[in-house]
C-alpha cells in the first residue's frame, strides 16, 4: 500500500508515471492494432482480385463461379440457371485451378 500512496503523492516527476502507459500503448499497437491493419489490408486485395470464372466460397456457405462482377457486387452462379447477387464483402474463399487462393476468418 505504501507504494501506491508514494505514486499518488504530489511533487513526483510525471515521466515516470508516463512512461509505463506509453508502453502500454506501444505493446497494444503492435499486437493488436497492427496485425489487424494488416488482415484488412490482405482481403480488401482479396476481394479487389474476384474475376470472371473464379470458384467462391460466400460467408454463408454458399459455393458457386462468379458470372458478373460490378463495383461492390458480384454475381455468383450457383446452379444450372440460378444466378445470386452477393456484396464482394460476403466472400471468404475464392478458388483457382483447383488451389485456394484466400481465406478470410
């Protein structure tokens, strides 16, 4: 107890207080915010690279071969004559010559 009445009292130098919460927010950027920056950066590519004829897997579980592609929709033909609207965020996986190009969790 004597340690926390010692940092509350007045007259202490404020970079020693200081310096602990700056670490704190270093470690916190770079295990945290970094790597997510970094995931957001990969599927926003993944999904910028959706082409004609490539094999997806939806968010929903949905598997079909993209027929059209617009500028924030994809169409997905998941059957003989059976074509679905998805937004290009609704992707997870998109398949090439039989080897998965991408996943997103």
């Amino acid at each position: 107890m004597t340690s926390i009445i010692a940092m509350a009292q007045p007259g202490g130098n404020p970079i020693t207080t200081i310096i602990p919460l700056l670490l704190v927010v270093l470690i916190f950027y770079f295990m945290i915010l970094r790597p997510q920056q970094k995931k957001q950066k990969e599927r926003t590519q993944l999904l910028e690279s959706v082409q004609k004829g490539d094999k997806v897997i939806t968010v929903g579980g949905a598997h079909g071969t993209v027929v059209g592609l617009e500028d924030k929709t994809v169409v997905i033909q998941v059957a003989e004559n059976v074509k679905v609207k998805f937004e290009r965020s609704a992707i997870s996986t998109i398949s090439r010559s039989s080897e998965a190009v991408g996943k997103t969790s």
